[in-house]
C-alpha cells in the first residue's frame, strides 16, 4: 500500500519539513515492528523511488551509456533526430 504525506498533515500542522517527519516517524514505527516480529511488517521509502526520469542525450553519448547502465534505461519511441535520443530511466 502506498500512502502520502499529505495524509499526514493533520498531525505536523503543515510544518515545512513535513516529509522528513512523515518518513523519520514511519521509519521508527517499521524498526519497531521489526524488533518485536522478526519481519517487516512496514517498509517506508522516500517517494523519490518512485519517479520516473526522463533525459535527451547526444547520439554519440547513449552507446556508452549503453554499456554502463543498459537495464536501467530505455530509448523512447520519438520523431527521428540525428543528433540525439529521448531516454526513460528507471
């Protein structure tokens, strides 16, 4: 189940730091379901993990690119471009 900190806001009145809280509190509340099951029962990450990246390099570039990170990116279907290419990173 995924959650937002918005859902969260009623608690920390708004505070500017509020996903920092949000995250440090559901990460002491997973510790401690870990110590007392032996498991997780709750696992918080920071949203972040969850976006998808989007990047247009130079042709010449995406080969090595390639090499370095090929299962974390694919090339976009776009209008034919000779000097660059629309990549997704997941």
């Amino acid at each position: 189940m995924l959650i937002s900190v918005d859902d969260f806001a009623h608690i920390f009145n708004n505070s500017q730091d509020m996903d920092q809280k949000v995250l440090a509190a559901l990460m002491m509340i997973e510790k401690d379901y870990f110590s007392k099951y032996g498991f997780h029962v709750l696992t918080a990450r920071p949203k972040k993990l969850f976006l998808n990246v989007f990047a247009k390099v130079a042709t010449v570039e995406v080969e090595g690119l390639l090499k370095k990170y090929d299962k974390a990116i694919s090339i976009l279907p776009t209008m034919f471009s000779p000097t660059s290419l629309s990549l997704r990173l997941t």
